[in-house]
C-alpha cells in the first residue's frame, strides 16, 4: 500500500514504479534531470516557433500592414456614412426635426442597426412634429423689437440733397465778416 496520495497516484500510473516514487519524508527530491547535457543549440537550428524566414521582408511587411490599415478605416468611414446617410435621410425622417434628432441619438447609441432600420424604428416610434411658427417671447421679442428700430423702414428711399453753392457762400460770410 502506498504511503501518500502521491505514491498512490503513481503506483496507479506506473505499475511496479514504487521505487521511483520518493518517500513522504523527502519532499525535497530532485526532478530527473531531461535535458542533454553538452549540447548547445547552434545558429543553423530552427527557432521553437519554426523558421521565422516569411519570403517578405520587414519594410514590405510594413507596407502591407499601412496599406490595409488605410483601406480598413476608408471602407468603415464609408460605411458609418452610409448608415447615417440611412438613417437620416429616410422618407417619414428626412426635414422631421423631431425625428432627425431621435435617429441621429439612436444611430450613435445603438452602431449594431443599420440605418434603416433606425429609420424605421424612429418613423413607428416618434411623432411627426408639426410646423408651428410661434410668436417670440421675452428676450427674443424685446431683441426682435429693438432690431426693427435699428432697421432703415422700406418707405424711406428718400435721397437728401446738398446745396455745395450755399455751404460755401456761409463760409465767405463768416470769413469777411
């Protein structure tokens, strides 16, 4: 019978091994030595990943790399101008203050739908807003007010005359005299 779970896992694994199996006293034993003594890995050895020679050379792997780079961000640019160019310009959204503002909220939140589909949720969702030229109030009227003052009215076309000869008759009058 095995004197530890150790052993006991061992016997189990390596039948007749007892005697490799250290004692519950030696918990310090050494690890059987694998490796081979004397031999060094030379230059001519593969690295542990494989051979690392790839065909390319870095300067055209760094070309490729900013190249598709520069076509992933034009291509997703585009996309995200398209999905807005749906969302926003759809029939039943497009010149809807109301609705324009919801799908452009709900475009920005939610970047898994696609533009018509934000359409279509804002057009079931959201109310058409109704055109209601209101009058202005506080502020805004006493502003509007003050600028009609400042404005020249339409009526005034009048244009002023100047009398050169009697400005420089005055002038004579008042050096002579």
């Amino acid at each position: 019978m095995a004197s530890s779970v150790l052993a006991a896992v061992h016997e189990a694994i390596f039948e007749g091994a007892a005697n490799d199996v250290p004692v519950r006293d030696d918990t310090g034993a050494q690890a059987p030595n694998s490796t081979r003594k004397g031999e060094a890995m030379s230059k001519d050895d593969a690295p542990a990943g494989g051979d690392n020679k790839s065909g390319i050379t870095q300067a055209e792997h760094d070309a490729a790399v900013k190249s598709a780079r520069s076509d992933g961000e034009a291509a997703g640019a585009a996309a995200a101008t398209d999905r807005l160019a749906g969302a926003l310009g759809a029939d039943g959204v497009k010149g809807d203050a109301g609705r324009m503002a919801a799908a452009l909220d709900l475009a920005i939140k939610s970047p898994g739908m696609s533009g018509e589909d934000v359409a279509a949720f804002v057009v079931a969702n959201v109310s058409a807003s109704t055109a209601v030229a209101k009058e202005p109030s506080g502020y805004e009227a006493s502003r509007l007010a003050a600028a009609g003052l400042a404005k020249p009215s339409a009526g005034s076309t009048k244009k002023a005359t100047i009398n050169t000869s009697a400005i420089y008759a005055s002038r004579r009058a008042k050096q002579e005299g």
